[in-house]
C-alpha cells in the first residue's frame, strides 16, 4: 500500500475493516475500488421546492423524495456506474507479495483460496456487464431508475441479459446515485427546513442506518448511509415503534466494546447500531461503517431482533 492510498481515510478505514474482520476482506476491496470515485464524483441535482414547502412536506410526516420533485443528470449517474464497473474489473489484490496479478494471486497475505475465488468472480462480471453497457445491450439509465425504485424483480430480469450474477450490478448501481442523494441532503438542510424526529430517513425514507452518539453531551442522531442525513432523535426511544419502556429498551455488545453496540427494543423486536462519534461521520464514510460494524448486525439478529423495513413496526407496536 502506497503513502499516497494510506493517506486517504476512506482507504485507510478499508484496510483496518479488513485486517480486523478477514471475511469483510473482499467487500473491503470492492469498495476501494469504487468508492474514491463516488466522493470525487460531480454532480447535479437540484430540489424543486423552496425551504417553507419543504418544511410542509416533514410536517406532513412525508419524507422529502416522496413529494419534492428533483431532478437529477441520468447521463452523469450512468457514466458513474459505467467508471465503477470498469474499476472492479481493473482492481487487483493488495499488495505484498510481487507485481502482476497473475504472480500475487495465490500469495496475497491473508487471501483464502475462496477468497481469491470470489474477487475474481466479480472482476469477470464486472468485465462483462461494463461490455454490455457499452454495446447497449443493457441500460444502465433504465437500470439506476429500477434500482431508485427498489425494483428487484425487474432489475433482476434486465442483468439476467447478460449474466446470472445481478447483486454486483444493484449494489453498484446504489453507489451511483448515492452523490444525487447526497446533494439532494446538501440543498435541504433540517435545520432550516423543519424538526423530524421519526426512525426513517426525512430525505429518502430509508431506515436509519445506524445511530451516531454526538458530540460531548453524547447527542443521539440517527444517520442515513443511502444520502447521508443527519438528524435529532430521543435517546431513550426505540426509533422503530416509538417504546420508550427502559424495561423493554436493551443495549447488546461485542466484547464489552461499548463505543459499539446495538440498542434493541423487546416490544417490536427491532434493533439499531449506535457508535459514538464525537464528531458527525462524512457522508461518503457511512456507508464504510455499516460495513465496520457488521458483528453487530450478526449479534442482534442471532439473538431474533431484526431490522423492519421503513414503516413495519413504525408506532404501532409500542406499548
């Protein structure tokens, strides 16, 4: 590894993710390859709404993405996701052990055989669907729009084309709109648009992806990976079904870590990963520590909590 490459956060995080977790190593690696190119990313996106309709629409209990109209540049996604295709098909294993792809292969430090395996499966298809898009056999415009609206079925049936393997393609595809959605964020700042205090994201409606403890007063914010919002949320509230029963209100560790632990609510079954962060995570680095904290996804669901979907247990199920 370069000074240059370890000097950048985003790869040094990765290297830490996968010489702490050696099952992350792969995934790690996947998102050296791509995720430099969705922060240096250029792009436009602009919020038909001014900051008092905005507010309407929080108020309202809608998030922003469900009534705004925004318009994004379709030729600027897809010329990212085409960059990011081309990227894992060029990435190679760290290095460490001599030059060519072909001589560290087997000799890359820590690399298991299924390891090396999977790494190049995803070379291969990235190779392929990156061949496919530039033949126009596959859309990629067509292929953001299904993955913004969470059509997997049809998502599916389009990669299928060209290749049984179509996870690579919807995960890449949700790293390409995630500049839009940060922007999107960018123009819409809650502070002067309105108050939100409910589990799902208030720009795009996704769950919160995990909860950042702030600041020296331990400020709890709930954090969305997919665009990046940040936003005010009661500490001692299920942020699923609104409980606020410390009874019924539990916190899970990994080895006594406590800076990492999952918060889990015994009245609707749900769970949320809390880290504290005395300074607010960049946006582009969320997305990094979901991955950093995958052991908490594993404790939580090993023990029958889950995380619903945005609005499967919202308030109701609270006592």
């Amino acid at each position: 590894m370069t000074h240059e490459r370890s000097a950048d956060p985003l790869i040094r995080r990765l290297d830490e993710i996968a010489a702490a977790s050696p099952e992350l190593r792969v995934t790690a690696r996947l998102y050296q390859a791509v995720l430099p190119l969705v922060q240096r990313a250029e792009v436009k996106a602009a919020i038909a709404l001014d900051a008092g309709e905005l507010g309407e629409v929080l108020q309202g209990g809608a998030p922003l993405l469900a009534v705004a109209d925004v318009e994004v540049d379709v030729d600027a996604a897809a010329a990212l996701l085409l960059a990011m295709l081309r990227a894992v098909q060029a990435a190679e294993l760290p290095r460490g052990a001599g030059g060519a792809w072909r001589i560290w292969e087997r000799s890359a430090p820590g690399w298991s055989e299924s390891d090396i395996a999977a790494f190049a499966a995803l070379r291969g298809q990235a190779g392929t669907l990156a061949a496919a898009v530039d033949a126009g056999v596959v859309d990629a415009g067509e292929l953001l729009a299904l993955a913004a609206a969470g059509d997997r079925d049809g998502f599916s049936e389009r990669v299928h084309q060209v290749t049984p393997g179509w996870e690579l393609m919807w995960t890449l595809s949700h790293h390409a709109l995630r500049p839009f959605l940060h922007e999107v964020c960018r123009q819409a700042p809650l502070e002067e648009v309105g108050v939100w205090e409910q589990g799902t994201c208030y720009v795009c409606g996704a769950g919160a992806t995990l909860a950042e403890l702030q600041d020296d007063d331990q400020v709890k914010h709930l954090r969305c990976a997919q665009c990046g919002a940040d936003w005010h949320h009661p500490r001692l509230q299920c942020h699923h079904c609104g409980n606020e029963d410390r009874a019924t209100l539990r916190y899970l560790y990994v080895d006594g870590r406590e800076h990492r632990r999952v918060e889990v609510c015994d009245a609707c079954r749900g769970y949320l990963k809390v880290i504290t962060s005395f300074t607010p995570t960049p946006p582009e680095l969320l997305v990094v520590e979901d991955l950093a904290t995958l052991e908490l996804d594993f404790l939580a669901q090993q023990q029958g909590y889950r995380m619903p979907p945005p609005g499967d247990s919202r308030r109701e199920a609270a006592p």
